[in-house]
C-alpha cells in the first residue's frame, strides 16, 4: 500500500514506521517545522514492544509532492482538523481514502460532507505514546491498536488491504464489522480517561487511590453510555463495566494524551471531545452531569483560548 500519514506526532509517526518496516510506501506530509525534525534527526521509536529505527522517512511538505496515495491517515488533533481539509481534498482526487484516528466522533459528519460518504472510512486507535525532545516516539504501553472498518459497502476493498498490512506489521490491527459501535466505545473510554486524569492532573494510579475519585470517571462512562443509546448506537452495561475494569488495570503511571498536553501547556482537545460530548447531547435533550462537571474543572487550563 501507499499510505499517507497526515499528522507525524506521536500517533501517526509510530504506526507509519511500523507499516514502513513491513514493507510499505508510507509518505509524512508534514509542515516544514516537523519536516526539518524528521530530515535532522530521522524516526526513531522507544517501545516497551519493540523499538525500531527510521533513519530517512520520506517526507512531503505538500500534496502535490504524492502521486497514488492508496489511504490517508489523518492522525491530527481535533482541532486542526479544519485546517487539513485543503490537503485531503487534494489526495482524494488523487484516489485516496482517508482514515481518521481522531478521538471523538463529530469529525465523521464534516468529513463525509466534505469529501464524500465513499471516502471516509471508520477508525481509531488505542496507545500511550509521546514525542521527546528530538521528535522520536516515546511509546510507554503494552498495546498498540488500530481498529478499522467500512462506513461504505465500496470500502470493503480498502479494508481487505489495510488488514493484511496490519497483519505484516508490528502492531495489533482489527477490522471490525461495527465500527460505529467500536468508536463509540472508544469515545467513551478516552472521555472519562482523559478527563479524569487532567482535570486531577495526575497519573491514573494516583486517582485509583482515592476511590471517591475514580468513582467520577465510572460516571463519565455512564454519561457516554446513555449519549451512545441516544445517538442510535447500543453500547451498554456490559461495555461501561469492561471500560472501567480497563482503568482500573492501566499502569500507575499511565495518563492520557489530553494530561499530557496539559502539562506542557499545549492546547487541549477539550472541545472536541466533552464539548462534542456536549453539543451531541443537547440535540437530544439529554444532560451529561460528569461530563458537564470535568468540561468546567478543564476549561481554564484550554490553551485554545489563549
């Protein structure tokens, strides 16, 4: 396959090397600042897995520069989501599909109206990874997850290629055949995860101390829980309780993206996933008490609105 990675931060630049080391065309369409990084000090990935070197990534600056793209893997920030629509657009008349790995899901409406129903495929990713100072990939998890599946019967295709590239490659890939249930479900954890955890401003094993404390992310997957059955998609009991035992078995150390971002004074992705939560519920007239609650706690420390 020929696969572009649109967004070579800690997500997109570890699962583009692994495919790159099975074999496969990988392209990181980059701006020049995450260009210059990636030609001064190559890829490099630090995995509790398996580590793995890249010394000359290929790179473009600009998607005139890709002929052939087979898939795109949006693997940005919700909120420069906007700003890759250019590019996107660009590599679909080229032939490309575009899988996202953005958390949340409002970004599958603008996608799908902006580039068509056919194009987007649905996806998402599970890892705790992290660039250092030099631009390589810092990855402190026992998983690495890609799930993937068809939003359209013409994706079915798509999907067979992208299974068997996950299959040749150092990672752990699943086509799914709910994706939307998938998403959901992933929406759920990473709400709660990242919520709990930089609202706290602390590691999960520091919050599992205090089960008055943990208690509120239980209650953010519940929130999500009902948002899902809301949203027409059946996630219940069954899932909050395998979301929850999955924090609870989770590293002391472990923290989420979001924390992360918080404590380098990075901008959050906040909007994108409560605010989504959020705007998704009050279509419903539904209300989101814990999610509402952590949004509040967060706000202030949104370097979006500095």
């Amino acid at each position: 396959m020929k696969i572009v990675i649109m967004g070579a931060g800690a997500l997109g630049a570890y699962f583009g090397t692994r495919w790159h080391d099975a074999g496969h065309t990988v392209i990181n369409l980059v701006r020049e600042g995450r260009a210059e990084q990636l030609r001064t000090h190559g890829m490099k990935i630090h995995s509790k897995v398996e580590d793995t070197v890249w010394e000359n990534p290929d790179i473009a600056e600009d998607p005139s520069e890709i002929e052939d793209p087979d898939l795109v893997v949006l693997a940005v920030k919700g909120y420069h989501l906007e700003g890759t629509m250019p590019w996107l657009k660009s590599l679909v008349k080229k032939g490309a599909k575009v899988l996202p790995l953005l958390n949340g899901v409002e970004h599958y409406a603008i996608l799908e109206k902006e580039l068509g129903e056919e194009t987007v495929l649905g996806g998402l990713a599970f890892i705790i990874a992290t660039l250092n100072e030099k631009g390589h990939v810092e990855h402190t998890s026992d998983f690495h997850n890609i799930v993937f599946g068809p939003l359209h019967p013409s994706q079915e295709s798509i999907c067979e290629e992208l299974s068997l590239a996950g299959e040749q490659a150092v990672m752990n890939s699943r086509w799914s055949s709910d994706i939307l249930k998938e998403i959901w479900k992933k929406y759920m954890f990473i709400t709660a995860f990242s919520g709990i955890t930089t609202a706290m401003n602390t590691p999960i094993g520091d919050i599992r101390a205090y089960p008055q404390t943990f208690t509120i992310a239980r209650r953010m997957l519940e929130d999500m829980q009902r948002l899902s059955v809301a949203r027409g998609v059946k996630i219940g009991q069954d899932e909050v309780d395998h979301a929850f035992k999955q924090l609870k078995n989770l590293g002391d150390d472990m923290t989420s993206s979001m924390h992360q971002d918080r404590r380098k004074g990075l901008p959050l992705e906040l909007e994108h996933l409560h605010g989504g939560a959020m705007r998704l519920a009050a279509e419903k007239n539904l209300t989101l008490p814990y999610i509402e609650t952590i949004y509040g706690i967060i706000k202030p420390h949104d370097g979006m609105d500095l």
